[in-house]
C-alpha cells in the first residue's frame, strides 16, 4: 500500500493530516481515523513515560536517556547556573530509513 503526502499545505506532517490520510487512503471514517493516531500516539508516548524503549520496525528506536546534573553557564550573563539532572528522548533512524533518506534502493 502505497501513502501519498504530496497534497500536504504545509511542510510538517501532522496527526491532523495522518488522520486524512487513513480516512482518504484505507477508508476508516475521520472519527476512527482520529482515534486510531491518538492510541498510536498515546502508546508510544506512555512506553516512553514509564521507561520503555520504543522500536518501530524498518523506521527506528525511541529510547529514555538520563542525563546528569551538571553545571552550566548563562551565555548572556556569564553566570553559572546549575542544570538539573533530567531524562530526555532521542530518536536513532534504521538503516532501512537512513537508506530511503540518502535515496538508496534496497540492493545498493
């Protein structure tokens, strides 16, 4: 099945058009279309709020880093400013996805 997001208005993909996308390309009506992104979403972010890495086959992970405190510095200013220890989200693309990005085919 193929997905087409020519007919995107803007440059950014949004769950908004996702949504037209299923409705418009599968077929489900825009309710359960709007649902069906929201439990996606839903999903992944509540994996990644209780700590668990997130692996979407072919696309890539999701994972929770923790970073220390460490000092830091106001650029403006030149003062120090400590910044508190946090977990953030990084996102490491696949090969499969680096690939299609770099416009390989599969058998380069």
């Amino acid at each position: 099945m193929d997905f087409s997001v020519e007919s995107l208005e803007t440059p950014a993909l949004t769950k908004a058009h996702l949504a037209d996308l299923l409705f418009e390309q599968i077929g489900l009506n825009k309710r359960e279309s709007k649902d069906m992104i929201d439990a996606f979403f839903e999903l992944i972010s509540g994996s990644l709020v209780d700590g668990t890495d997130v692996k979407v086959s072919g696309f890539g992970n999701f994972q929770i880093r923790t970073k220390s405190p460490r000092p830091g510095r106001n650029p403006r200013t030149g003062e120090a400013i400590p910044i508190k220890a946090r977990r953030v989200v990084t996102f490491h693309a696949s090969h499969k996805l680096k690939d299609q990005i770099q416009g390989k085919s599969p058998g380069d």
